[in-house]
C-alpha cells in the first residue's frame, strides 16, 4: 500500500493541479487579447462565435455587436470557411482585400471538428495595399506626363515632317513607335520596386 496516496495527499495535489490549469487558461486569454493577428470563430452554421481585440479594430466593429451574428455580415463571402469545414482541409490564402475597411489580410482557416467551429487567423498587409495604391498613383502620373511630353513633341515632328515631305501615315506610325517607347520606359521605372517585393 505504500504507493497509494492518503486522502490528505491527493487533496494537497489538486489546488496546485488547479493553479497550473488557472495560469494556462490566464497566458491564453492573453495571446487572444494582445494578439495582433484579426482572430475570429464561427460555428459549422458560420455564426461568429468570437473575435479578438485586432480583429475588432480591422473591422471597426464591437464583439458584443457582431458575436451571433452571420459571419457574412462582415466578410461578404464565407465560402472559403464552408469549404474548410465541409473538407477538413487547413486553407491558406492569397491577400484578400476588403476595401470597404481599407484592409488587406492573409488568411489561414481550419476546422475544428471535435469542436464544431471553424477558426480564422487573419494577418494584416494593409500597409502593402497603401505602398500598392501609391506606387499605381506614381505610374498614372508618370505616364500623364509622358503623355503630355509626346503630345508637344508629335506637334513638332508634325510640322518637320510637314517640311520633310513624308507622308501623313507614316509620321504617324513614327509617333506611335515613340509613345510606346516612352509609356514602356515610363512603366519600367516605377515597377522594379513591386516586383522585387513579389520575388520569393
């Protein structure tokens, strides 16, 4: 019997079995408060189950407001999660954009079969969308200004063409060949900066 433990043992274990289980359920309250990842669950009906603090803040919403609401109700199209639970496969997507909050969000989703809910981890690229939104904004306005260059410079070669004899179609096909030229150069120097940021 030695290795059976007295009444006044066991009880003498479990307040410490008790704290420990305390102290992991208080560092994951944490993690979800202070995650900066959006967090959001939904059930197998996709009615949200709960959000985290950053989520709230991406969606510019309340959790009291949105938790039993349909998941659809913010992410307009949840049939990725339908999909997700429908397979029991992890999904990973491609930056997904939601202009109406101005967001740009990976996402990793799985289920939870055991459970009956689905998870979603959202991280946060809107930065990208904004350094995206300017580099276009520089583009437009470089190939705004090539345009003008051209236009004044197809008025000269006009009138030299007009006192070189050529021909009207053929002046033009020239003027072409120069606007191309010059829209190709233009776009090349604004996109290296995106494309190296997509190389893997």
């Amino acid at each position: 019997m030695a290795n059976s433990a007295s009444p006044h043992q066991a009880s003498s274990m479990n307040p410490t079995q008790g704290t420990e289980a305390s102290d992991h359920q208080h560092l994951w309250q944490l993690i979800w408060e202070y995650d900066p990842n959006g967090l959001i669950v939904v059930d197998a009906n996709l009615y949200i189950k709960l959000v985290n603090p950053a989520f709230c803040r991406m969606f510019q919403v309340r959790s009291q407001d949105v938790i039993g609401e349909p998941a659809s109700t913010i992410l307009d199209d949840t049939s990725d999660f339908r999909r997700v639970w429908e397979t029991g496969a992890v999904f990973r997507s491609k930056p997904r954009e939601f202009p109406k909050y101005d967001l740009l969000v990976s996402q990793v989703i799985f289920p939870i079969p055991e459970e009956g809910i689905i998870a979603c981890i959202m991280a946060d690229y809107s930065h990208q969308l904004m350094e995206r939104r300017e580099l276009i904004a520089i583009k437009d306005e470089t190939i705004k200004n090539v345009n003008q260059v051209v236009d004044n410079q197809m008025k000269v070669v006009q009138e030299i063409a007009g006192l070189l004899g050529e021909t009207t179609a053929q002046t033009k096909v020239s003027l072409l060949k120069i606007v191309q030229m010059l829209q190709h150069e233009a776009v090349d120097t604004v996109i290296p900066s995106e494309t190296k940021d997509n190389e893997p």
